[in-house]
C-alpha cells in the first residue's frame, strides 16, 4: 500500500488539498464539501461524503453496496486501494472513535 497518512487532531480546522491548497472541507461555507480535481473521496467512519468518479472505479464495491454493509471499516477499505502518492488526511471528530477522512492524488 502507497499511502501517505496525516492525522488532523483539531476537529474544527478546515481540510486543504496538499496539491492545489484548496480548503475541499471549509466549515466556513455552508457547503462544507468542496472538493478539488485531486479529491479521491471524503469520507466518516460510517459513509462516504464524497467520491470521485476516478476513485470508485477502484474501489472493490460500489459505494451504494459498501453504505449497506456498515460493519466495513472505510478506511481499511479506502487504504487498500491501489492509487499513486495517495495522501490521506485523517482528522479526528472528537467524538468517540469517529474520524473523517480525505484522501487526495495528483
Ligand atoms: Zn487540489
């Protein structure tokens, strides 16, 4: 696996593409979710908030089939996915063991 992991531990700070430093998770704007053209997906523990097209096509299920299954460990699946230089920024929600993840690529 070919990732690299930044861990967030400030809940409230805005997510920013390590690439193009756009802020794709911006508490500021009431849509939140801004993703750039190096976004992969942004995700909780529990679901996918966002996918690219690029990213899903590698995933192993169809985002639909994983949002059923809720015993699946997003990031066990998110980390195995097989995608150069991917950077996944994990911060945590500071609630119990909820973590959100945003993963980029070139
Ligand atoms: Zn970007």
């Amino acid at each position: 696996m070919s990732y690299h992991l930044i861990e967030v531990t400030d809940a409230s700070a805005n997510i920013h593409c390590p690439h193009c430093q756009q802020a794709v998770v911006n508490f500021a704007n009431e849509e939140y979710i801004q993703p750039c053209k190096h976004t992969l997906f942004i995700a909780l523990n529990i679901g996918f908030e966002y996918v690219a097209d690029r990213f899903e096509k590698l995933l192993p299920k169809s985002v639909d089939e994983l949002h059923e299954d809720l015993e699946q460990d997003i990031f066990k699946i998110v980390s195995a996915v097989n995608i150069n230089d991917m950077t996944i920024v994990k911060s945590d929600l500071g609630v119990m063991d909820m973590f959100r993840y945003t993963g980029f690529s070139k």
